[in-house]
C-alpha cells in the first residue's frame, strides 16, 4: 500500500513540476537564441566568405536564421565576389544538412511518419527511387517556407549516398542564391523582401519547371529504352 502510494506521490510530483520544467526549457532556448543573435551572429558576419559557411552550416543544421537577407548584405558590401558568398554558403548549407541527413539515416522513418502521413511518405519514397538528386536540389532551391529539411531528412531514410546528397544541396543552394544575388545586384538589399513576397509563387514556378523536367527525362528515357530494345 505505501508502495502504491509512494508511486502516485511520485507522479503528481512529477506532474506538478512539468510546467516548471517547460519554462526552463523555454527560458533555455531563449537564452541560445540571444546568445546567438547578439553573440555569435555578429561575430561570424566580420568573418567574410569562411562567416557566412558557418552561419549557412548552423542555419541547416540547428538555428534557422534568415539566409536570404544576411546573404544580400554580404552580396551588396562587397558585389564583385557575390559569386564567392553564394559558393561558401551553398556548401556551409550542405555540410550542415549532414545533420538532419545523419539522423534520418540513422532510422528516422518513424520519425518521419509522425510528421508526414502514410501517403505522402509513399510519394517522397517514390520520388527518391526515381530521381534522388532532383528530389533533392529541387527543394534546396525553393526559398521559405518550403519544408527544405523534411526532404533532407528523408534523403537519409532513405538512404542516399552522401556524395550525391551534399552535390544535390550545393547545386540547388547556389541556383537559388545566384538568382538572389541578380536580384540583389539590381535592385539593391530590398529584393530579399520581393522573394519572401511572392515566396509561393516561386515555389509553385519552380515546382512546375521541376515537373517538366521531370517529364521530359522520364520521356528521353522511355525513347532510350525503346531504340535499345530494337
């Protein structure tokens, strides 16, 4: 009887603190974040090229910070080597998406399925038997709020080499950010705002010219297979 009521002391306890609890993880997380925009941030930026690989490295990784406006700042400062920005912080962004990659590998499928249901994954899993490189370069070129790390993380359930993994973040990285600095080079820092603006539009362009290609090399290698066979 003490034992039981032992046990169900210890639970209303442990009931009792978990609000406590879950105000210090959120104060926690609060002073990370404050560290890290008054701290670390700043002191990454007066790093130049090796700065903004870190802070794309941390932004796919861990902290999610605004790429596109830090990367603009950079382009404007200094618009002769904006081709060297977007090459640092397209491979800081795959080095640090080794990351979510690593955990999905390492058996995030459940994980996964918490987050997407049956039918989607299905569809992600298809899409990756297909054409891994494209089902990853293609989200890796989209801006916000594209859901870039749910398709990072199922490059790693479903196991894709790292070799292609990271040269499929790259590239799609440095087509989104080239066509950033264009846009940053004409109009000036301010052209961030446009793409966040009509972030839906540019995700649905860009999903239409990837349905196309796609199209078009299911189509060349239908023909291949076809002439082979003849």
């Amino acid at each position: 009887m003490s034992n039981g009521r032992a046990s169900y002391n210890g639970l209303s306890e442990w009931t009792c603190k978990k609000p406590e609890r879950e105000l210090v993880l959120k104060q926690f997380f609060q002073g990370i974040t404050g560290w890290w925009k008054l701290i670390a941030l700043p002191a990454l930026a007066k790093l130049g090229f090796w700065g903004i690989g870190a802070i794309a490295l941390l932004d796919s990784s861990t902290i999610p910070v605004p790429m596109d406006a830090i990367l603009a700042v950079y382009i404007w400062n200094n618009k002769s080597h904006f081709w060297l920005y977007c090459l640092m912080a397209a491979i800081g962004s795959a080095i640090g998406g080794l990351l979510p990659y690593g955990l999905g590998r390492a058996g995030g499928e459940l994980f996964l399925l918490k987050r997407i249901n049956r039918e989607r994954f299905d569809r992600l899993r298809l899409r990756f038997e297909r054409q891994e490189f494209l089902a990853v370069m293609i989200p890796s070129m989209l801006p916000p709020p594209a859901p870039w790390k749910v398709f990072i993380f199922a490059a790693g359930v479903f196991e894709m080499r790292v070799l292609p993994f990271m040269l499929a973040v790259v590239a799609g990285r440095l087509v989104r950010w080239l066509i950033l600095s264009v846009l940053v080079l004409k109009l000036g820092p301010g052209a961030v705002g446009l793409v966040a603006h009509h972030a839906l539009a540019l995700v649905a362009g860009v999903g239409l010219l990837a349905v196309i290609g796609f199209a078009w090399w299911w189509i060349k290698k239908k023909r291949s297979g076809k002439l082979l066979e003849d």
